[in-house]
C-alpha cells in the first residue's frame, strides 16, 4: 500500500509539472496508474482478512460504495479547479490531497495489523488447493511469474470465470460510454441525459451494498454474481425499447444496480472459489478481462453505431454477449457443487461444506491455522 501511495502522488505532481503529451503518458499513464492497482489490491485483501465472514459481503460493498462515491464527489470539485485555477495547480492540489489521505490510512492500517483481528475462513471446498501454488519462490520472479499463470489457467474453475468475464464486460461499459449519444438519437433534452447518467451513479453505489448484503443472506456469492450478470444483460437488451424519460431512467435503476453488484461481488467470488490466501491473486488475473474486453465492446457499438445511424444493433449485440455468460457461471456452479460433494467425501463431514466457522486470531501472525 505505501508503495502504491508513493506512485500515485509522486506521478501525479510529476504530471503537474510536464507539457507535453508523451511525457504525459510517462508520468500518469505509467506511473500514476502503476500505484493504484497496489492500493487498490491492499484493501480488496485487507477487507478480504479483518471481516467476519457472515458480514464480509457488506463490508466489501461498503468498501467499493465508498471508492464510488468519492469518485462522484470529486469529479464536479476537480472540474471547478481547472476552470479557476488551471490543471496545473489542480494535479497538485489533487496530490495534497491524496498524500494526506494515504497518510492517514497508513495510519489506520499500521493500527489494524498491530491490534486488529483476522477472520481466517475454515478450510472448505476449493476449486484451487495449496500444491498447486506450491511453486512460488523456488526459480527466479519471471519463471515464477511465467509458472504461476501457466498454473491459473490450467485451472478449470479459474478458466470458466475469465471466460465469463470477457463475455460479460464486452457489454458491460457499452451503456456507459454511449448513454448520452443515445439520448440525443430519441430526441431527449441534455437534462434527461445528466439524470440518467445520474441515476446510473447512485444506483450503483447503491448495487454495491445491496448485493453484498444478499450474498451473506445467501451465503453463496457465485450464483448472485450469476444474477447480476443476467440482470445487467437484459437491461442493455431492452435500452433499444426505451426511448421516453421514464424508461430510460428505469433502466438506469436496474443497470446501475447490477454494475455495482458486480463490482462489490467479483472479489467475494474469487475468495469463494480459491480461498483468501488465492483470491486476491485471482482477482487481478480476471482484472485483464477488463483491458481485453472495454477495448472491444464500446469501440464496435461505436462503429456499428456510425455506419447504420442507430444503436439496435449494438446494444442488442452487447447485451447478448452479456447474457450468453450465464450459462457458463451457471456451469461453475455446479461445478463448485461438484467441488463440495466431493470434498464431503473425502472429509466424511458433509456439514462442513456449506459453511464455515471464522477463526479470530490477534495481527501479526507468524502463521495462520486454518478452523
């Protein structure tokens, strides 16, 4: 986390400095955006390990609302202080910012490792067991590296989520990007557009908590995920069908609560599947998907939308391609049922696979037992 913070300030007020567009994409584009997957994959982790599991849904929903909406509050903040104070002094103000805010998280953090406890989850049925992994450390960092994806992606389980997830996001920013030129095409005023891009925002921050919420009443976040997957499908196989205020803000409800369903939920899935210690490793492999996946859908919707004049054929395409990942999660279901059945019985304690028993241990710990 500290070293993510000391990229994300330094190449921020580095960029305050620069004039030019290449040096540009050396400061921000590659040094900014270096520390914000090291910060952002600490607190996936660190939220992962100090929640209890029976509230780890909420929490982690909490955790990815919050980061929603501080986004949401500082773009208008952010634009002012251009249009007053230039962009210089605004990237620097904005390390200000984000140097102090670092500093008193690493703060909280030094506390919580210190006199926190950790929720070490009991041993369940995995689609990833420890031998597995077990060849970290033993070469040099690249053939480690190169080991450890040639490994994940031998993995059934591993592969059927990144399957998933590339079918899904193809469609995923498509109503984002394109919301606002689709607006204009029925002949809706700007207001209607700034409302339902609004709408999208709140509902999405809000998606975030509910669906959380659901997984740990559910107690499997595999087949919520798979729910929010089908809802945010539909949604954009209808936007050809809304063509008033009153439609399109009803899909803003319904797509922004499966947005954030997803984004709360992705992160529980992985731990679900291949435990606490794996999870987060997992979590940043399926985060390829994204560049893979946003590089492909809006560009062609985009393309599709300026060679027939219309957005029918793109979102419906979109949507499918969405919806057409459902069969595959509903799959990893089962084949996690499958997982369960058979750790029963080898285990010969069938009650264990359906929940677990959290572990409370005081931080630092030389070493985890697992319940």
């Amino acid at each position: 986390h500290a070293v993510g913070a000391v990229l994300v300030v330094g190449g921020t007020v580095l960029t305050s400095f620069v004039r030019s567009l290449e040096m540009w994409v050396v400061t921000y584009g590659i040094l900014t955006t270096s520390g914000f997957p090291l910060v952002f994959m600490t607190g996936i982790e660190l939220g992962c390990t100090y929640t209890p599991k029976a509230y780890r849904g909420l929490c982690m929903g909490a955790i990815f609302a919050g980061a929603g909406a501080g986004v949401s509050a500082m773009m208008p903040a952010f634009t002012h202080s251009i249009k007053a104070y230039g962009l210089s002094a605004t990237m620097r103000w904005l390390a200000l910012f984000i140097g102090v805010s670092f500093i008193v998280l690493e703060c909280l953090l030094f506390g919580l490792n210190r006199f926190g406890h950790r929720f070490v989850d009991a041993k369940l049925q995995r689609c990833l067991s420890d031998s597995q992994m077990g060849h970290k450390r033993k070469r040099n960092c690249f053939t480690d590296f190169l080991t450890s994806m040639a490994q994940w992606f031998c993995n059934r389980a591993f592969l059927g989520m990144f399957a998933a997830m590339m079918l899904y996001l193809v469609g995923f920013f498509v109503p984002f990007v394109h919301i606002v030129q689709y607006c204009k095409d029925v002949g809706l005023p700007t207001d209607v557009s700034v409302v339902v891009v609004m709408v999208l925002g709140v509902a999405n921050c809000v998606g975030r908590v509910l669906f959380g919420m659901l997984g740990d009443a559910t107690g499997n976040f595999l087949l919520c995920f798979t729910w929010v997957v089908l809802q945010n499908g539909l949604s954009v196989l209808v936007l050809p069908l809304c063509t008033s205020s009153a439609a399109l803000t009803a899909f803003a409800v319904s797509c922004g609560l499966a947005a954030g369903g997803r984004s709360g939920l992705l992160a529980l899935v992985c731990v679900e599947l291949f435990g606490q210690e794996h999870g987060p490793e997992a979590y940043g492999l399926l985060c390829i998907t994204f560049c893979i996946a946003q590089t492909i859908g809006s560009p062609t919707v985009g393309a599709l939308h300026d060679h027939t004049g219309s957005y029918t054929i793109g979102f419906l395409a979109a949507g499918a391609a969405m919806v057409s990942a459902v069969p595959v999660l509903l799959l990893l279901c089962w084949y996690r049922r499958l997982m369960s059945l058979r750790y029963a019985a080898e285990s010969g304690s069938k009650d264990h696979t359906e929940q677990g028993t959290d572990v409370v241990t005081r931080a630092p710990v030389a070493q985890q037992q697992d319940a």
